[in-house]
C-alpha cells in the first residue's frame, strides 16, 4: 500500500489518523509519518494498516494504476500488531 492509498482509503471511510492508528495499536505518529512519506515503517505496520482499511471497505488497486475504492460489504478491523506473526508479517 502506497502513502496515497492509505490517505485516500481514510478519506473514503471518514476516518481520521487517529482513528486508523487506534484500529492497529500504533501510534498516530506512525500513520502521519507514513502518509506523508518519511521514514521506513515495517512492512508488518504497513499490512496492519491496510488490514484494517481493507476490512472496513477499502479495495485497493495497482492497475492501471494505484488508486483505491469503497466495497461497502467489508467490516472489521483488519490485524491489530500484537496479532502479526512471522507468518502474516510480510
């Protein structure tokens, strides 16, 4: 998931930085930093927060190019980071 992606999929669900970190366990300063693209977070921190984008509705796409969509059938919170393993941490 690109920085963009995860803005637009916020902005789509009406949630605020907050919101998405507090979904996951993280610190909000996390999802700032990420969205606007400084530093390197893990790519375990980054499927936790597509995770919970992702299962309130988001779909995210690669092609033609990135972008991201409402599929207003998804609902939960996605993976909370004390849940990520060696397995789902990729």
């Amino acid at each position: 998931m690109a920085p963009e992606q995860s803005r637009a999929a916020r902005g789509l669900l009406g949630w605020s930085e907050a919101d998405l970190a507090r979904k996951v366990g993280l610190d909000e300063r996390l999802v700032r930093d990420f969205e606007a693209g400084y530093g390197d977070p893990p790519a375990g921190q980054i499927e936790a927060l597509r995770s919970a984008l992702a299962s309130a509705g988001a779909v995210f796409t690669d092609l033609p190019s990135p972008g991201v969509r409402l599929d207003a059938r998804g609902q939960g919170e996605g993976t909370r980071l004390q849940d990520l393993t060696t397995e789902n941490d990729r």
